[in-house]
C-alpha cells in the first residue's frame, strides 16, 4: 500500500554565512614596511664603540671603495689604526690619516648596502659627523662613458637597508651641503661631471629591462648598491654625505659590457677630491 507524501517540505541544510568585514583574517605589511623610529637598537654602535672613541675625535671621513687606491694610500700616508673590526670576511681597519696638515678618518666601506650602512655607523661612533664617499656604478645611459664623474642627489631606494632607518618612500636624498661642497671641488679642478639620481638595489643580478626603464625615466643616471643606505644612515644619525661615482660597466645595451671600469685611472683621482671635499665641509 503506497503511502501518501508528506506535504511539509524537507528542511535545508543550514550553512553558517561568513560575518561580516571584522571577522577576515586581517592581512600584515611586509616587514620592511614596519618602521621602528625608536632611535635606540638592541646593539647600538655609540654604547659598543664608546670604549674605543678617541678622546679627541675627528669629524671629517672619506669612505673609498677602491682596494688598489687604499693600499696605495697605505704606502704614501702615515696611517693609524683607530679601530680594527673583525668579521667573517677578514679584518677591516678604520684608519686616520693626515692629509695638508688636517687630520681625517679613512675606510673601506665594503660591498652592499648592509656592510656600508654598518661601517658608516661605526665611523658616526667613533666620532665623525661629515662624510664623503667615492665608489663606481653601473650605468643606465651608454653615452655616459667610462671615468665620467656623476654626483648622485638622490636615491631610489631598491635595496633593504634604508627603509630600517627612514619610513618608506621611493626615494632618499643626498646631504645639500656635501653636494654642493663636492660640485665646488669639482669646477674648482676644471673636472666636467653629471648630476642625478642613482639607483640602489640589492641585486645586481635581478637588474631587467623593465627595472631599467623604469628607473631612467625616474631620473637615474647610475646604478649601484650603497648610497640609499649611506644617504638614509646620514639623515637618521644628522650627519653630513655626499658621494662621488664614476661611470664604470654599462647595462643600457642588448648587452651588459663590463668595459673593464674597475681598471679606469680615474680612481686615485676621485679619491683625492672626495678627500678635499669632505674637508670644505
């Protein structure tokens, strides 16, 4: 015997709906992104350098990236070590030299924004409050040619370093003054010089052609890995820098050539005007 159907409908299964915008799962900027202005660190280089702070300490450092020009200067210059780091990759020496009569500090900075960001706070430690640098750099525009001398005012900031010191942004501006001190050495040695951004970036093997593009219509003559740290550590810490490149291998081609740029005899040069640079400062 058949039984008649229900005429009540059968209940649906109930799903439970997502509430509303509260309960998504709230997304977290980059670490990079989380800018910490506290102006003290866990390891702060003015507490751990102060043991070794000179009792009079010297303001003015030129901060040279040229292996062979440094030991050339160790062989023509009277040098003392103020302060020998250790690490990993060797002994790194900060020195003081004389130099016309004034006495200025002396180092290499080491390669990468990190190593140089360390190194120039070391120097900030040990004392000195005005800076120049004189290093090489890729370059964006092939008619920039090899020894030419480029000042950079800015950096577009590709690179980590910068963004623990400064919030975010594209950009970091160089020191107005060291600029201006560098330019007034330069026309005074009848030295001709381009002035622009360069670009930072930790990279140097993630450099593309669309990267490229982009950076040379933002401005940037250059391209290397130091001065957006260099420039950021200066504005955080109130000192003074300034930095004078070359133009060294070329990366605006089909492509890359090294143009063998790290042998240019313009490196002894740039050492002597970032010297008497740093000094007008």
């Amino acid at each position: 015997m058949l039984k008649p159907m229900s005429t009540h409908p059968r209940p649906r299964s109930v799903r439970a709906r997502p509430r509303a915008q509260s309960a998504r799962r709230r997304v977290e900027p980059a670490p990079i992104l989380e800018h910490d202005p506290a102006p003290e660190a866990i390891i702060e280089p003015a507490k751990i350098y102060a043991r070794v702070r000179p009792a009079e300490p010297i303001e003015h450092c030129v901060l040279c990236f040229f292996h062979d020009v440094n030991e050339d200067v160790a062989r023509h210059y009277r040098l003392r070590t103020i302060h020998l780091g250790q690490s990993e990759m060797g002994n790194h020496p900060v020195h003081e030299l004389e130099y016309n009569a004034r006495r200025l500090v002396f180092a290499h900075p080491r390669i990468g924004a990190p190593m140089s960001a360390a190194t120039l706070e070391l120097c900030i430690a040990l004392g000195c409050t005005k800076f120049v640098a004189c290093g090489g750099a890729g370059v964006l525009d092939g008619s920039i040619a090899v020894g030419r001398v480029v000042v950079p005012t800015a950096a577009i900031r590709d690179e980590g370093t910068s963004y623990h010191y400064l919030p975010a942004g594209r950009e970091v501006a160089a020191g107005a003054r060291a600029v201006a001190a560098i330019e007034r050495v330069l026309k005074r040695n009848r030295i001709s010089y381009l002035k622009g951004k360069t670009w930072t970036t930790d990279a140097l093997f993630r450099e593309t052609r669309a990267r490229l593009r982009r950076r040379r219509a933002e401005g940037c003559l250059t391209v290397e890995m130091e001065a957006a740290a260099f420039f950021a550590v200066a504005q955080f810490r109130g000192v003074e820098f300034g930095q004078i490149l070359y133009g060294g291998d070329d990366l605006s081609g089909d492509v890359w050539e090294h143009r063998n740029w790290n042998k240019h005899r313009i490196r002894q040069r740039l050492f002597t005007l970032a010297v008497e640079a740093c000094l007008l400062l």
